[in-house]
C-alpha cells in the first residue's frame, strides 16, 4: 500500500496540493462513519453540499471510497 501525504494510506494523484489534503481528509471524514447526511458534512467543511456530492461522486467512480450518496434522503453511505 502506498501512503499519501500523511500517511494514511491515501494516494493523492493531483496536481494541486490543497486538493489532495481536502481529498484526503473527505476520505477520513467518511471512514469514521456508516452515513452522514450531505449538509452535516458540507457544513463541517464549509462547503456546499454540492460541492461536497460531486467531489464525492467521483471519488466513488474512481474507486478511492466504497460508498453510495442517496440523492433522496441527501445521505452518504459507507461500506466497510
């Protein structure tokens, strides 16, 4: 496993450093949680919810988390 910025296991392939410490920690955010509702983890990074949907959406297309976003309810939903 290849260890990103902090170690975490997260390999961050952007070209702007600021992106991929925000990548890395959307990462951490959701591994600590089974769901949690689009607006409560926008706010925690102030911003929008969607911003937080899209960035998360290609996340999961990309393979870098296993989650499903319910569009209906507005929650994100892990699987570990």
């Amino acid at each position: 496993m290849e260890h990103g910025v902090h170690g975490y296991g997260h390999v961050c392939y952007a070209k702007n450093e600021s992106l991929c410490v925000f990548v890395c920690a959307l990462t951490q955010f959701l591994e600590s949680y089974k769901s949690v509702t689009l607006n409560s983890m926008a706010s925690s990074f102030d911003v929008t919810s969607d911003f937080l949907d899209h960035e998360i959406a290609e996340l999961i297309v990309a393979g870098r988390i296993n989650a499903k976003i319910d569009k209906v309810a507005g929650v994100i939903e892990t699987s570990r």
